[in-house]
C-alpha cells in the first residue's frame, strides 16, 4: 500500500505510520504543524504541510490532493477530526485513491453526542438516561435534576471541558463556563461510577475486523491517558458491532467508544469515528490485515497488553508528586514504552517542539494545552465549505432530531 497517514502529531498516528512502514509499505505523513512529532519518523517515504482543514479547508484540501499526486497514494488513513473534512470532500480527491472512513453523513451522526445517545438505544446497546441542553435555563434545570451529574457538549473530545459536581474534575469548571446553544448544546447525564473503559476498532465493509478495549491507569491532568491497559473485548466487540449494524450498510473506517463499567455493566458514553491509543495496543501484522479486511475474524488484543507514554509519564509523575510519583515510577520501569524497539528515536526528539506549538496556541486563545494542540484540526458540528447539498441536508437533519 501507499499510504497517507495525517494529522502526524498525534501518538497513535505515528505508531500506525512506525506499524505499516516496517512492513515495507510506503507511507508519507501530513500536519498543519511542521514540528509535528510523527511527520520526523525514519519509517516515512516523506511528510508534508497542509492548510488547517478547519480555518482553510479548500486549501488543505488542495495540499492532500498535491500529496496524493506527488507519492501516488492509494489509501488516506486519518487520525484525527479532519477525518470529517475529508469526508465531506471526498468527492475532491483524486480517482484511485481511498479515504478509510465512512461517509460524513454517518460521522456526524457519530460525533454529536446527542444523535450518538439515540443511535446506540436503537442499537440495543446501553448508555445512560441523557438530558440536551440548548440554553443556560436548560443546562440548569439538567443539573438540578440529578444529585450528582457530568455534562459536556455535545462536540467535544479529549476530556476537555467538562462540568460536574463528583470527582477529580468537580468544579474545575462552572455552569457559567458553558454555554450552550440550538447549535452546539450539551448533554448531561446523571454521574455513573467506575473506570472508563475505551476501545479501538477497524471496520471494513460493516464487519468489524480488529478490537482493543483498554482502561487507562495513568492520566494526564484526569483526561487524557498516558499509560495503555488492554482488558476483556467480550463485551465490546459485541456494542461495537451492534452500532456498525445500526449504520450504513457496509461501513468502512476507525471507531472509537468510551465506555463506564459500572460494577460490570457497561454503559456508553461517546464515540470518537477515529483511531484513538487503544491502536498502539495491536500488532503491526495485525493492523495491516484489519485495515484491508483479509483477516476473516476480527483481531481482538488479549488482556494484559500494556504500553505507555514514558515522558508524559515522566512529567505527571512531577505535577503532584506525592499522589503520582510511586505509581509512575512503577510505570518507568515495569511498562512497554511505545516507542520501545523502534529505534526511532528521531521522531520522539520532536515532541518537545509540539508540546511548546501547544503552549503557544494555549496562551493566545487562552485555552487549555489538550484543546489548543487540537485546534485548527476539529470539526464542531458547523458547515463545511464545499460540502455536498446532501452531506448539509445530512448535516441539518443531524441538528434538527435533538431531543
């Protein structure tokens, strides 16, 4: 395969870009972000910088396109929300060349929490009594309504932005921080306990064909993990095929599913239609045949597989010393870095300088670190320039079935 793997900052991205170039595939990176940590790997053919699919979309795509001609790529594998962009336009790209994702209709339906709570209740799958806010009075009444509660909007990613009233993020933001709308509402639901299970997936024509489920022991800042431990998929796999099910017929693409497991019982509580850490988790064989579908049963990582993220590991282990430093210890000298065996050791030295572009956007926009470093690669639910007539009408149908 000749392979395009953007949005090149994240891990995950430069994990499948190490998996499928040792494999002798030809794989090319892109970012918005020159620095970008995955666009410096020894396993690339070349890397290249694009437009923000967000603040410039006919100009990234302009830049994919350019890619695509200039190493002859005949698959797009994207690891991020620019995956919606792409979609929208995939009628842009050139002939020959395969986008591996569903169509943007069937994404939106996906990311919008709101649609995503009524596609999965129609799914047979479980998730928790759900309340849409679309204005301050709403976003109140919601919160009153349940003793304990947690609230996000519903386009929103990484565990940035989140009110509630139990646990370590309670108060770290106030219902006055939120500001919901018709447009961009939020979902409140009432606190359920337990550890957040999250699981990865390849599916190819609506079979899925690769599934880690995975808790994250250590986090950065209470959202984001740092350290990857892959659980039972019993469960999971089931959910995740019950929700391709429930879908187009003959869904191709990366999913995503968080998920608490409440004393056993999983409810789910999001969707991200992207590769998210649980693929660092899979075999390089593995991916490879997922991704084309040869494997005739799906890959499941069996429990006990562990990776992390050493130097974030490292500097968490310093945010609150005396909570962290024990277990990161134990971490730094018992668990598989990610980049262990590589010998990629370029590529990493570039974190730094992706961690400092972050800051920098934090600083201007006033945001946090997580959602700065995102920015001008998510997608909020808005209008896509150059969308089809019918991926809008998708769009509207999507905003207009809130409940």
């Amino acid at each position: 395969m000749r392979v395009l793997v953007t949005s090149s900052r994240n891990t995950f991205a430069l994990d499948i870009i190490r998996k499928l170039g040792s494999l002798g595939h030809t794989v090319v990176a892109s970012d918005t972000h020159a620095g970008a940590t995955g666009s410096h790997s020894k396993y690339l053919a070349g890397h290249a910088v694009t437009a923000s699919p967000r603040h410039d979309t006919d100009q990234f795509m302009a830049d994919v396109n350019r890619i695509v001609a200039e190493y002859d790529i005949d698959l797009i594998i994207p690891t991020f929300e620019e995956v919606f962009y792409l979609a929208a336009r995939v009628a842009d790209l050139p002939d020959g060349v395969r986008l591996f994702s569903g169509s943007f209709a069937t994404l939106a339906r996906l990311h919008d929490k709101a649609s995503f709570q009524r596609l999965v209740k129609r799914a047979g799958v479980p998730i928790p009594e759900t309340i849409v806010a679309t204005d301050r009075d709403s976003l109140v009444a919601a919160t009153e309504k349940y003793p304990r509660y947690f609230a996000r909007a519903a386009f929103s990613r990484g565990g940035v932005g989140l009110l509630t009233n139990t646990g370590p993020l309670a108060g770290k933001m106030s219902v006055d921080d939120c500001h919901p709308t018709e447009e961009q509402p939020w979902l409140v639901q009432p606190f359920v306990d337990g550890p957040m299970v999250c699981t990865y997936s390849t599916i190819v024509d609506g079979r899925v064909t690769s599934q880690c489920t995975y808790r994250a022991p250590e986090q950065w800042a209470h959202s984001t993990g740092i350290t990857f431990l892959a659980v039972d998929s019993t469960d999971t796999l089931d959910y995740t095929q019950r929700i391709v099910d429930a879908l187009d017929p003959g869904f191709t693409g990366q999913l995503s599913f968080d998920f608490v497991d409440n004393d056993g019982q999983l409810y789910a509580i999001e969707c991200n239609p992207r590769p998210t850490n649980g693929v660092i988790l899979l075999e390089a064989e593995q991916l490879e045949e997922a991704l084309t579908g040869s494997n005739e049963e799906a890959f499941v990582v069996e429990p006990g597989v562990e990776r992390q993220i050493s130097l974030a590991v490292l500097a968490d282990a310093f945010t609150e010393p005396l909570k962290h430093l024990p277990t990161s210890l134990h971490d730094l000298i018992h668990v598989k870095d990610v980049g262990a065996g590589w010998h990629d050791s370029l590529a990493m030295m570039w974190s730094p300088a992706t961690l400092v572009h972050g800051a920098k956007l934090s600083r201007g926009d006033h945001k946090e670190l997580l959602g700065a470093l995102g920015d001008d690669i998510v997608w909020n639910g808005e209008p896509i320039a150059g969308m089809s007539e019918a991926d809008a009408a998708a769009l509207e149908d999507v905003h207009g079935q809130r409940v």
